[in-house]
C-alpha cells in the first residue's frame, strides 16, 4: 500500500540495522508506524509494539490483523463518499484515504483503480497490505501522542518522525510536529534506560546526536512524480550502542 514518507525503498536495510542490535528478547517500540515497513520485518520473538497519531490509520491496521478484508472495487464515488464520511467506517478510510490516492497522499486525489499503462493501483493496495500482515502477528497497535504511550522496560525505540523542514501533511489528524520537544523526550527516554533509534535527512540530524547508519534513498513524493531525486537518510541516537 503506498504511504507518503513510507519507507518501502529502505525498510529491509533498517529492519536489518534493529534486528542486529535487539538484545534477545527485548521489547520492540515503532513509535511511529505509518506503513508498518519496518516493523512487518523485525523479529517477532518479542514484544512489538506500533503507535501512530492517525487515528484511522491505526483503525485499518488493526482491523486487517484482525481478519477485516479491504474492497474488490474502489470508483470515485466511493472515495469521494469517502473522504466526506471518514468516521463511518474507519478502516476503510485509513485503506482508501491513503492506499487509493496518488503518491499515497492522505486523500491527495483519487487514483483510479487502473493507471493509464494499465497498472492496477487498487490490486496494488491490497497486495501491499496483505503482504506486510504476514509479519504483523501478535503486534499491539496503539493511536497515541509519541510521549503517551506506555513503553516496556529496557525498549528499542524506532521514530521514524516527520522530516525536519518537510511539508506537513495530515494536519487535522496528527498535528504540527515540533521537534525540540522530540529531541528532548529522546534523551529522557535514553536516561530511562531505553535505546532509540531516529530516521530523518542526514542534514537535519541535532548536532549532539551521533550518525549509525546512512541510506541513499529517493523521496517517495519524487518518485511517484516520475523523478529520480536522491536524498540521504540516516538512523541517528543519542546514546552509546554497543
């Protein structure tokens, strides 16, 4: 299912990075999930735990997990019904709000279910989804603020945040984001005892936080637009990893 800012492109390598630094059994936190890339592939033989502030988001994936089929067809009318109805069904809306809208925008104009070189966006969706539920056993969903949700003792904390100077989409659902009170809830939560773990663009990491890993990846707002663009992400911490 497309997800604007979903980590598609790079989710093996990141899913990679963590499982090779999870202690055995240590809890497993992705603070915010979206797509659930990453941790559809993180060793499962833990707690795993997926928070997102989009509430209708959170409602497709635990009603997928749960045995909630998405649509055979999705016309116009369906989206535009929709977009207009959001809380009739929220499951459908967090799986056509995104998973039916160019460039997986949230309701960023509807698809239609075959481009014009005959790809079929809504199998696409489906196929997506259906995929990433194989590695979503026994993952406990949670629709919190970040600094709300209850996270087990000695956690792996991975934020895939919004991205520093990015344009803020989805603000009626999940809000502005502010980032210095992110950076300091990181460092609290690394005194706490917890390891964390932060995606963004190599140019905005803080200057006292230290680079593990950089990933050349294209933006997936680019790449749907039919552009090569190439950015470099990194996973950045605060902490010392051993």
């Amino acid at each position: 299912m497309q997800y604007f800012g979903g980590k598609h492109r790079i989710s093996k390598k990141l899913a990679d990075f963590i499982n090779k630094r999870l202690e055995k059994d240590q809890p497993f936190v992705d603070l915010f999930c979206g797509s659930c890339n990453v941790i559809s592939k993180v060793d499962d033989k833990r707690i795993r735990i997926a928070n997102d502030r989009h509430k209708y988001l959170v409602a497709m994936w635990r009603a997928a997990t749960t045995g909630w089929v998405p649509p055979t067809v999705v016309t116009r009318e369906d989206y535009e019904y929709v977009k207009k109805n959001k809380d009739e069904n929220e499951a459908l809306t967090g799986f056509v709000g995104f998973g039916m809208s160019f460039g997986g925008k949230w309701f960023g104009g509807f698809t239609g279910e075959v481009s014009k070189n005959g790809q079929n966006y809504l199998k696409c969706a489906v196929s997506g989804l259906e995929k990433k539920l194989k590695g979503l056993n026994n993952v406990q969903f949670y629709n919190e603020d970040y600094s709300q949700v209850q996270l087990p003792d000695n956690s792996l904390i991975y934020c895939d945040i919004p991205y520093k100077g990015t344009t803020p989409y989805c603000k009626k659902e999940v809000g502005i984001f502010d980032h210095e009170s992110f950076y300091k809830w990181c460092k609290e939560m690394v005194a706490d005892g917890h390891t964390v773990f932060v995606s963004e663009y190599k140019e905005n990491v803080p200057q006292d936080a230290r680079i593990l890993l950089e990933l050349l990846s294209g933006t997936t707002n680019a790449a749907w637009q039919g552009s090569s663009k190439k950015t470099v992400e990194v996973i950045y911490t605060w902490e010392e990893v051993k």
